[in-house]
C-alpha cells in the first residue's frame, strides 16, 4: 500500500513539474487557460483530419514518426490529435484552437493557416526533442493539459533577409523559412539586389546575373578592404534561377509565409549599373559590382548622402524603365503575393544633380527639386508594377516628393515616416531602425564587433507598432530586418536573428496588454533547449550585463552595470586576472582607479557562469561615457 501511495505521488509530482515547467509559448497565444495533468502520447498515434488539411496533417506525422519513433496513421478510429476546419468569425483567417485534455488534441480553426500555426504550439509543448532532425529515445512524449484561443495582432509579421551583400543558397534561405515558422512569422521579404550583387534570373536580361552576380572575393571586415582590381577575377557571389524561386516561393508557402520581393532601386544599383552601365548618369564609369569597399559619403553635402562612384539608375532614360518593365514582367509571376518591394532607401541624388539629362527632365517635367525627381522615378516604377497586377511597397524614402495610389511603406529611418505614410492614408509596415534591426550587434561591443550600433532584445520587445493617433487599420504590422554586411553564412545570421526574432515575433502576434518582459525573457530561456534541439544558433547576449561609464566633473571614471534579465550575479576584475564567482560582485556603481588598463566581467546564476567572459580596454570605456556634473 505504502508503495502504491509513493508512486501515485510521484505521478501527481511529475505532472505537477511538466506544468510548471513545459508551458513557454512564443508568441504569447490570446487566452490560455492551464490544467491538471499531462497526455502522454501513444506508441500508435491516429491524425483525424478533413481532406483540405491532408497536407498538414502529412507534415505532422512525418514529424512525429521521425522524432518519437511511433506508428503514425492519418485515420478516423480512436484519433489522438484531431483536426478540424469550422466556422469561427472571432478567429478570424489565421487563429485557432486547441484543447489538451485526457482524450488527446484537439485543433480547431478556420482555415488551414490557423492549424499549422496551432501545430506549432503544439510542437512547443511537447518535449524540446520534438524540434531534432532524428530519433529520440528515452523521451516522456507529454502535452500538459491546457486550453488555448488564439489569434495574431497583424497580419504582417516579416523578416528580412539580405541576400546581395552575401549569398545564401537557397537551402539556407529554407533554413531561414523554417526559424520563422517555428514562432508564427508569416511575410519572408527577401532582399534580392543590391550594390553587391542582383541575385534572381532575368531571362531577358542576362547580363544582370552573369556579370551582375560576381564580385571579386573579401574576407575582411566589411568597408574595411582593398578595393578590387578591374581585371581581378570575380568568383564571389550566385544567384537564384526562376526554378530556384519558385521552389522557395512553394517551400514557404507549406508553411504559410509569402514571400515579398526586393528590387531596390534607383539606389543601391551598382550590380545593375556594373551589368548594363548605359542604365547610369555615368555610363562611360569603369564599373565593378562592390565587393564592401566603401563608396558612399554618408554625410555629403549639407548632411545628404553622396556616391563616390555612381550607384544609382537614370530618370531620364527611357531605356531604365524599359528595362524595370522586364524585370518586373519576370518577376510578377513568381511570386503570388500582392507586393513588390521597389526599395527607393538612400538614394544619392548628387550624380542626378550633375547630370544636364537630369536637368532636361526636370524642366521637361515641371519638377522644382531633386527630391521630387525621386517621385517621378518611383510613380513611373509603381505604373509599372501595377500593370503587372501588383501593388508597390518600398522603404519611407519613397515619401520624399510625394507619393500616390495604393503604395505602401516600410519605414525604417524610426517611426516617422509611418506616421507621415498613415496620415496620407498609405498602409504602413513598421520596421523601425532602433527597435527592429537585428544586424545591430546585441551585447557588449568589446566582445561581439561594431556593427552599426547596438541593440538588446529588451529593446526591441518594447517597441509598439501603432503610433499614437493613427488609424490601427493602416498599419499591416511589424518586421524585423537582417542586413547581412557582416554576415557570411546561416550559421551566423541565425546568431544575429535569435532569440531577438522572438521579441519580433510576439509583438507581431500578441495582444499589446500581454506583453510582459519579465515573463518573456524567462520564455525565452525556455525556448534555448528547443533551438539546441532544432539546431539553431542563438545569441545568449541576454545573460552579459549592459556596461556603461560616466565620467564626472571631478575626472572621475565610474562604472555601471545593469543586468537585463533577472537572477544573474555580475563579478569583475580591474587588475587583469580572470573573474569568477570569488571575485568582486557589482552591487553599486564603482569608480575606477586611473591605472586600470581594462575591466574583466563574468555573470553567474546559481552559482555557475551563464555569459560570456568580458575583457574590456578601459579606452573603450572611457570612449562611451556619459559627462555628468
């Protein structure tokens, strides 16, 4: 007896932990109500699906008989998980419902779209093996009971991916597709031209790819090289064929995510201009397509930015938009989203000032500046794009010299600019700088590498999409952008998109009153088995103390440390021997003596090291302080 007593204790215990503990859901769901008890999967599993979402429930077995080892059949006896399409106005095209209980799963949603998303709640309250490539023995394959209803904020929930400045095949770009699927992101803008490279086939124009898609190869760090030869052999770059992108197009599309081309011009086009010069102001330029030395002035005259070399499309030539006309006539079948990206960011204007074309155009035309010939370039793309059957989006700067029709903005440079788009009555996709570029290195400078500037996930968690004052119905949502300048491979543009991908991602879907950053950094951790399992690189920034210095009238240098999540000891050295959990434990500000030549930092929790080791120069310090009276 006292036996039986012990092991229905240890049970009641076991299903006490696995609720406590397994129930970390990124995005936040809508309501969740927890229960009592966990459902433990059969070794026979039975999918009862409709025949519409025969696909998914093959995805879902597929899964689950590589990861559990069990026999799975897609049949109506005795189901374990059930999958249902109903009628559900409140949940509208991509929301669901899911019901863990003692007779097993239930998911119900309107379309298709909501189970697949519903499936990956699922997946993140099972054990984290769910997320391996293989078999995985010894695992206790259990959902703890809970009932969720669910559905996301936006409709738009992006990401980014600059595939120009480096190549990524087009597996690594499936690799990206999959990262955001696991955390309900659903618009995969994919950056495809630029300075560095044009990385899509144009049959028509051939030359794009085959002299537009080669650079001469670097390894350095970016605008920090020798710039090429012209005769140096140009072996760097590739790019995608029409099969190619229509693969990746059907790829995302299983997972529910449209794909939004980018073709960024009239700036940003030294690939195009190196492949057909005539398409410059500058068509007699020895071009090469930029292999990361650098080219712009970023400051220019009177702070607007200036190309040293011509990296922008003529307006006045009628041959450019004949030839957009092509690209955009390939690229429009492609892809069955509504939008095209035009680009239209940081456009220099200084080799349209130069040119006597230009001028012509501009008295021609009755156009008064500069700025306004960027808005006779962009209305001339959006005709074009719009007599493909598809509407523009491009970044704020499209803005500059008015904007008309049913274009709509990304705006980057901060929210400005989608306040400026919403109340001109354009639909909006905010992707603003400070809160959602994911390039930003996202820990200590000393230890990750400049680039740009910085950004914690805490960050980017606070930001709210909707502007004060402004039409909610005119923002599409939110998106989080990765500029691969210092990104060579998946690996690392995994390291640079997770975890922050997650403060993205529960923005994107949650309600703005859920969101609670004590509570989703603590999700986040438990989110680190499961990217172990899937095999994802992810950043543990989050664990390294945001340092900062103040210099004070009196000379004084003083150092700060902040923790941005909770629970974690911070301990430091300043006579360059290594820190551990002996060492001085950071509890007020401390002011450094003169001869420290750095400043050696460690976090603990729970006694054991969790961040990084920092070693930081006491020039770097003194360089960020802030001058206090």
């Amino acid at each position: 007896m006292k036996m039986k007593m012990l092991v229905a204790a240890c049970m009641t215990i076991c299903s006490i932990q696995l609720n406590a503990q397994e129930i970390n859901i990124i995005p936040e769901p809508l309501q969740m109500t927890k229960g009592n008890g966990i459902f433990t999967l059969p070794k026979n599993i039975a999918i009862n699906a409709p025949a519409t979402a025969n696909e998914l429930a093959e995805q879902i077995a597929t899964k689950l008989k590589t990861t559990t080892g069990a026999i799975v059949s897609i049949s109506k006896n005795k189901a374990s998980i059930t999958l249902d399409i109903i009628k559900d106005d409140n949940l509208g095209s991509e929301g669901y419902e899911l019901e863990v209980n003692a007779k097993g799963v239930s998911l119900k949603a309107n379309t298709n779209a909501g189970l697949f998303f519903g499936w990956q709640t699922i997946q993140q309250l099972l054990p984290a093996s769910i997320y391996a490539k293989t078999l995985q023995a010894n695992v206790n394959w259990s959902i703890p009971y809970v009932s969720i209803t669910d559905k996301p904020r936006f409709a738009w929930r992006g990401m980014m991916l600059d595939v120009s400045r480096h190549f990524f095949s087009k597996e690594d770009v499936k690799v990206f597709i999959d990262d955001m699927a696991r955390y309900k992101l659903n618009r995969f803008h994919w950056h495809l031209t630029d300075d560095q490279g044009w990385r899509i086939e144009i049959k028509s124009l051939p030359r794009l790819t085959s002299v537009g898609a080669w650079r001469a190869d670097r390894k350095g760090k970016w605008m920090n090289i020798t710039t090429p030869a012209l005769d140096e052999p140009k072996t760097y770059g590739g790019f995608y064929t029409q099969e190619d992108i229509k693969e990746v197009v059907a790829y995302a599309k299983s997972k529910f995510i449209e794909v939004i081309p980018e073709v960024d011009i009239p700036g940003h086009s030294m690939a195009m201009n190196t492949a057909y010069p005539a398409l410059s102001t500058t068509p007699n330029y020895p071009y090469q397509v930029n292999a990361g030395d650098e080219f712009m002035d970023w400051e220019g005259v009177n702070g607007h930015v200036a190309a040293r070399i011509d990296n922008s499309l003529d307006p006045s030539n009628e041959k450019v938009f004949e030839y957009l006309d092509k690209i955009f006539s390939e690229i429009a079948p492609l892809f069955p989203f509504e939008y095209i990206h035009m680009g239209g960011d940081e456009n220099a204007k200084n080799n349209w000032q130069k040119s006597a074309n230009v001028q012509a155009l501009m008295k021609r035309e009755g156009i008064k500046n500069i700025n306004e010939v960027q808005s006779y370039f962009v209305r001339r793309v959006q005709k074009i794009i719009n007599s493909k059957g598809k509407k523009m989006m491009g970044w704020d700067e499209i803005l500059d010299g008015g904007l008309s029709g049913d274009a709509a903005v990304m705006s980057w440079r901060g929210i400005k600019g989608g306040i400026e788009a919403a109340k001109q009555r354009h639909k909006v996709v905010m992707s603003p700088n400070d809160y959602n570029y994911i390039d930003f290195y996202q820990g200590e400078l000393t230890a990750e590498g400049k680039v740009y500037r910085g950004l914690r996930m805490k960050t980017t968690y606070s930001f709210e999409p909707i502007p004060e004052g402004i039409d909610p119905n005119l923002i599409l949502g939110n998106q989080a952008n990765q500029w691969t300048e210092q990104i060579f491979d998946m690996r690392y543009a995994q390291y640079m998109t997770w975890p922050r991908g997650m403060a993205v991602a529960e923005t994107s879907w949650s309600p703005k009153e859920k969101k609670n950053w004590s509570s989703f950094s603590k999700k986040v951790e438990g989110q680190f088995e499961k990217l172990d399992a899937a095999g994802v690189r992810y950043s543990k920034s989050i664990y390294d103390p945001i340092v900062t210095t103040e210099q004070r009238s009196n000379g004084d240098l003083v150092l700060k440390m902040e923790s941005e999540v909770e629970g974690l000891d911070m301990y430091f050295t300043i006579n360059d021997q290594m820190p551990d959990n002996y060492s001085s434990k950071y509890t007020a500000p401390v002011v450094l003596p003169e001869d420290v030549l750095s400043v050696r930092i460690i976090s603990y929790r729970d006694g054991k090291p969790i961040g990084k080791y920092l070693n930081i120069p006491i020039e770097a310090l003194k360089k960020r302080a802030v001058k206090v009276l």
